[in-house]
C-alpha cells in the first residue's frame, strides 16, 4: 500500500506531468498574452507531445489532471451568476480527474502505437458533447496543419522517433511533409459588405437586473442609429444583446423593423414559441424578420445531456426548475446583400454540426456572449478553435462578442 501510494504522489510524477501539461497549453496562454510566435509554438506542440505519448501511467495522470485545468477551469467562473460559486472548486477538479482519468487509460497501455490511436481518436470523442478538447489544436498557430490526416502522420512520426534506434532521422520527413501541407486553403475575400461590429462590454451580473433594461435597449438603439448615420449596410449586435423575449415585446419589434429599412440588423435575443424558450438571431432587413433558433446547445448551460428524469432533478435543485432550452431542427443561413452567411450563436461556432451542408457559403456570423467567462482564457480558447474550423472548412467567421474583443477570422 505504502509503495503506491509513492507511485502515484511522487513528487518527481506530479512536476513532469505539470510540465509536459503546461507545454501542451502553452499556445493558449501566449496567444492570451499576444504572443503568436509559430516556432516555439511549434516546439512546445512536439516536444509535449512526444512527451504525452512516452510517459508512464503515473505521470500521464497529471498530465491529463493539469490539462483538464489549464484548458477548461473558467468553466467554474459563470457558477456565481447562478448562485453556485461554492460549486466552482468541485468543477474545476473534476475537469482535472476526467481528463486525469482519460490520459491514464491512454498510457496504461504499454504499446506507443496503440496510445498515439488512442490520442488520435480523442478528436472524435467528446464527453457530455462537450468539444472544446481538440487534441490538433495545438497546432493552430504553427508551421504545420491542423487537418486530422496531417495530425495523424505527425503522430506517425513521434512513433517512428521512440521506435527507430539508429535511423531516428527519418522520422523529420513526414514533419517537413506536414509542413509543405499547410497553407491549402483557397483565399476567399471577405463580403463586400459594409459591415459595422460595435464593442460591447456589459457585465453578465447587470444585464439581466430590470432596472438596468431600459438602458441596455436605449444603447442598443443608438448603436443602430450610430450605424446608420456612418453609411453602414449590416451591424451586428452580440448573443442577447435585448436580455428578453424580443419576439414578444411588440414595440421593440416595431423600432427595429422600422431601422431595417435603413440598415440590416443582426441581434441575439431570446425566443419564445408554444411554451419553449430558444437562444436565437433575429435578422432584420427591410422591414421584415427572420429568426435563427440555435442548433447547438451548451451541455449543462442550456441543456443536460442526461435522460429526461435526471434533467428534471438537476433543474430542480441547480436552476430553480427552469426547463432546458429547444433547439433548431438544422443551421439557418441569412442572405445579406447577395451573399449567404451561416448563423452560429456562441457555442454552436465550435462544432462541426453548425458546418453542415455549407455549400456555397463562404461566411458565418457568429454572435456570443463571453461577459459569462471573463476574465479568463475562454475568449482566447474560443478564438483559437474559430481559426481551427475556418481552416477545417474553408469560411470567413465574422465574431461579434459582449465581453471581448470582436475579430474576423480568415481561414
């Protein structure tokens, strides 16, 4: 008993999976911090990697503890808007056990090419339909691609370098072919649209207070105006930017289909139709409106993934019974000014779902709220993974947020 528990708190086991696991995280951390340098992005990316694949079970368990940590503890951060921040340790660690839990089965295995399948196959598994783990996107910001099959070969190359004794050279060359493979994408210029993309910055713990709704929906108005007085074609307001049931509020409506007349008006508000609440865009052009209902819910933000009788319990205790949010059947597409633009709300953004049968749609807007998160890396880990599918399917993404920056990412 004494001799594992030395096994698993070894001192020497905790500080190498910290390591290894900060080099694997170590892009996200620069890129919050402005730092985008593809050589030591690159670097950090194999070395860690390379380090994932050949530890033993012991350090791989802190490996994947700290990883959990690193990538995913602002997770914790939205709990006190829900009265729950008692809760926020709990979550934090059990992100670091799920993933502990995870890279230990992975290492178990005594084979380097079972565990680089293994490590592999993770870009396809997402717990909870949680996916903001991407094994890949770790290469987001350096010299090689991020496609799964070039993922692959580097993994295939890692291998080569552990097997090969006296020939570990060779493992450079599907590298430096993983290099000359990454910059395919097609250039595609972006909408010529005068699009305006206002800075929003409300705290999450006053937009919602009624007190404080007047005022949110007198700015929001003048921001259009503001639009409109600067000769714009489209503006684009956040995920709900009007903090009610804007279907509902007749006046409202009225205001902004009258504005529509002007300019095109891209706003998040909530949805309500035949006793079901939806995260939605409602789009407003010339005097009419359409409504984007969102197709992919947050797990345990506006749905839980579990059988309905579990649901019901959690919303319960957790949400004062408050019912999940409904989804869309499919992905809306709005044509501005000739040209199509996939809807995508925050979360949606970052799954491969949102990307179905794009045709030819070149351009999403993506709306999102991270006022819920900061300060802390989300915003960052958000972008990163936009880039990630704007190379993966070839759009231009054009991200209006509440909370930080706004930016448009090119594939």
């Amino acid at each position: 008993m004494f001799l594992v528990k030395r096994e698993y708190f070894n001192k020497t086991n905790i500080i190498k999976g910290l390591i290894i696991a900060f080099g694997f995280s170590a892009f996200i951390y620069l890129a919050y911090f402005g730092i985008f340098n593809k050589t030591i992005n690159s670097i950090f990316a194999i070395v860690s990697l390379y380090f994932i694949l050949t530890s033993s079970r012991q350090v791989a368990f802190y490996i994947g503890f700290f990883i959990g940590i690193f990538w995913f503890y602002w997770v914790s951060i939205s709990l006190q808007y829900y009265e729950l921040t008692f809760f926020a340790p709990i979550v934090v660690i059990l992100f670091g056990l799920g993933f502990a839990v995870i890279f230990y089965i992975i290492n178990f295995i005594d084979n380097i090419f079972l565990r680089a399948l293994l490590i592999f196959s993770l870009s396809y598994i997402h717990p909870l339909g949680f996916n903001w783990f991407i094994p890949e996107l770790v290469f987001i910001d350096t010299y090689f691609s991020i496609e799964k099959e070039y993922f692959a070969v580097i993994l295939a190359s890692l291998v080569m370098f552990n097997k090969l004794k006296r020939y570990k050279f060779l493992a450079v060359f599907p590298l430096i072919f993983v290099v000359l493979n990454s910059n395919s994408n097609s250039e595609i210029k972006q909408a010529n649209i005068k699009i305006d993309m206002p800075k929003y910055q409300v705290s999450q713990d006053k937009k919602w207070l009624k007190h404080n709704l007047s005022n949110i929906v007198e700015q929001n108005l003048k921001i259009i105006d503001n639009s409109i007085k600067e000769e714009n074609e489209l503006v684009i307001l956040p995920e709900t930017v009007f903090p009610i049931l804007l279907n509902h509020d007749t006046f409202l409506m009225e205001k902004l289909l009258e504005k529509s007349l002007k300019i095109n008006i891209i706003a998040g508000s909530l949805f309500y139709e035949d006793d079901n609440f939806y995260n939605a865009t409602y789009f407003f052009s010339k005097g009419k409106v359409e409504i984007a209902k969102k197709y992919v819910l947050v797990p345990f933000g506006e749905e839980i993934p579990f059988p309905q009788f579990l649901v019901d319990i959690i919303n319960e205790i957790f949400y004062n019974g408050a019912k999940d949010y409904k989804k869309a059947d499919k992905p809306t597409d709005f044509l501005i000014k000739g040209e199509k633009f996939r809807n995508a709300i925050c979360y949606e953004a970052t799954s491969d779902k949102i990307f179905e049968n794009l045709g030819d749609t070149k351009y999403m807007i993506a709306i999102s709220n991270n006022a819920w998160f900061t300060p802390s890396i989300e915003p960052t880990l958000q972008k990163l993974l936009l880039k990630y599918y704007a190379k993966k399917y070839n759009v231009i993404i054009y991200h209006q947020i509440n909370g930080s920056e706004n930016y448009i990412v090119k594939p």
